[in-house]
C-alpha cells in the first residue's frame, strides 16, 4: 500500500481490526492537524474499494489538500474495480478561495454539500470525506464542524484524537441517534508539520496544477464576477460552471480596467462553458506558486 505514504507494517492494529461491513454512506473523519487524518482516510478508501463498486472520496481540506490544488475542495470517485489513489473516476471540484476555514465557513459548506451532492447523482455508496484541522472552538471549530454534521448528515464519524482535543465536540455527538462515533488515537508514528512545511505543500501543489498553463483574456462584462469585479495582481480566482463546480483556476497577470478585462495564467484554455468568475481571498505568486492572505 504504498500510495497510502505509509508502511504496511505501520497501519495501526485498531485500523486494521475495524469491521467495515456495515459501513456505507457519508463518513466524516475530524481530528486537529497532523493527526493522521488524510492518511486514515486513504486507508478506507482502499479498504471501502474491496466492499463497494462505487466509492468517493471527499478532499474537504483546502489548505492541505490531496486531491487537487489548495483553496479547493475535490470529489473524486473509484473507477470500477479500482482502488488506485488518487481515485481514477469521475471527478468534481469547488473554490472555497482561501488555504483556510477561518473566515470562510460559508463557502466551506456550501463547497462539501455542492460535491456531496454531485457524490449522490454518481450514486456513490460511500463517500469518504476528509477535513481541515480546525477544531479548536476558539476559533470556530466546533460550529463548523456541527454545522457540517447537521447539514450533511454522516453516518459515521471518525475521531482521532491526541489528547482530549475533540471532547467538546464529541459529547452530544456520542448521544445522537442518527450518528455513530468512531474514536481512535493518532499513530505515534504521526509526524507533526510546521507553518513552512503546509506552506510548501501548498505551493508545489499549485505548481503542479499550474504546469501547462498560458495566459487566457477574459472579458469580465460576460460573465457573473463574484463577490465583486474587484480584481488585484496575482489574485487567484475560479472559472465555475453553472452548477457552481469549478472549470480551472487562474492567477490575475494583468488588470485593464477601462476595457474591463483581465489576463488569467491558467491551465483553462477557453472559456466555454464558464458561468461564474469567482475571486478567492489568497494572492498566488505565478513564479514561486507562494500563496498570501489578500488582506494580509
Ligand atoms: N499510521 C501512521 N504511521 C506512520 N505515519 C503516519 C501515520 N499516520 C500519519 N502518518 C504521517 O504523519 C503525517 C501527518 O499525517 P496526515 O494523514 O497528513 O495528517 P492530517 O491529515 O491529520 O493532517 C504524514 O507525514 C503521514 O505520513
Ligand atoms: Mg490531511
């Protein structure tokens, strides 16, 4: 199992020792950074691959994705008899528009429930769906993830966590009917990553979405610009189709403002299909693919 970045002599026994025969459905895996989540995640994804013909796997974290660029959210589904990962089937994407949940829990949910959706259209029998980090109630965490629960509705939901982080969170939840709640504790082979780290992550995984990329002019006049056509250099945005699903990204190179128009750097090479331009919250260098808070 090397795809999973793992050892098979490091999957935990507890991982190993879960019977999944009964498990089907929207499964939601919640835990703070680094505690093996995306990880755990993979591991069901293959697991889950062995039991059902149609599995999905929900990339919920937009900061360090794994499944495409980051300020992104992507569904992807097992081909058939497939359990290669990244997921060889049909795939859809949304733009939260930042590397963060903070500050942007709407566009969050509305990106999981836009994709869990597209999930249950491709008849999807169980949907793996991997999060963010962010648990802390401080800073929102728990009312995210609440919310997350109460409007996507999960059967399960895996905790993993090191100390009693999730506590809050877990109590009423263990008590509801409609939820099961699966805990585990992190491998302590689990390596925590520093700021320089994710944000190297985050670059080489625009780098590579970006390889093949040209300018693409875009007259904005045509085209629903939201919130605002308040466009900056280096400002990413999202090209999205009338179903809100995301054509391709691009980065702002040139700005004219008296004809209304933008050059995208971009792997989108027309504009057919193109609904909505999307601004994200992020500044995105087209050399180094460095992102930056726009309102740093
Ligand atoms: N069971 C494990 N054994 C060994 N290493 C692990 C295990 N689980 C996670 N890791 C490593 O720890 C790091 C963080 O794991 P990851 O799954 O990315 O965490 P999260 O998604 O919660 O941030 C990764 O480098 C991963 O390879
Ligand atoms: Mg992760």
């Amino acid at each position: 199992m090397l795809e999973l970045g793992i050892k098979p002599e490091e999957i935990p026994s507890p991982w190993e020792e879960l019977d999944l025969s009964e498990i089907s459905g929207t499964l939601m895996i919640v835990g703070s950074s680094d505690v093996g989540k995306s990880t755990f995640s993979r591991y069901l994804f293959k697991r889950l691959c062995s039991i059902y013909p149609r599995v999905a796997y929900l990339d919920g974290d937009m900061g360090q994705s794994t499944l495409g660029p980051p300020s992104t959210m992507t569904l992807a589904m097992a081909a058939k008899g497939d359990d290669t990962f990244p997921p060889r089937g049909p795939k859809w994407r949304a733009f939260v528009g930042s590397v963060s949940p903070v500050g942007n829990m709407l566009a969050v949910i509305t990106c999981a429930a836009r994709l869990l959706e597209a999930a249950r259209k491709a008849e999807a029998q169980v949907v793996i769906h991997d999060t963010t980090g962010l648990v802390e109630p401080a800073r929102g965490g728990i009312h995210l993830k609440l919310a997350k629960i109460d409007l996507l509705r999960p059967k399960v939901l895996f905790a993993l966590q090191r100390y009693q982080e999730l506590k809050t969170l877990l109590l009423p939840l263990r008590r509801r009917r409609r939820i099961l709640v699966l805990e585990f504790s992190p491998s302590p082979a689990a390596q925590q990553r520093d700021t320089s780290v994710r944000k190297a992550h985050r670059a080489a995984q625009f780098a590579q979405y970006f390889t093949n990329s040209s300018q693409l002019r875009v007259n904005w006049t045509q085209f629903a610009v939201l919130p605002a056509p308040q466009f900056n250099l280096h400002r990413l945005v999202a090209l999205e189709d009338a179903d809100g699903f995301t054509i391709g990204l691009g980065i702002v190179e040139q700005i004219d403002r008296i004809y209304r128009q933008v050059i995208l750097y971009t792997p989108v090479d027309k504009l057919d299909g193109v609904d909505v331009i999307r601004l994200g919250d992020l500044l995105v260098d087209p050399l180094t693919f460095e992102d930056r808070p726009l309102n740093a």
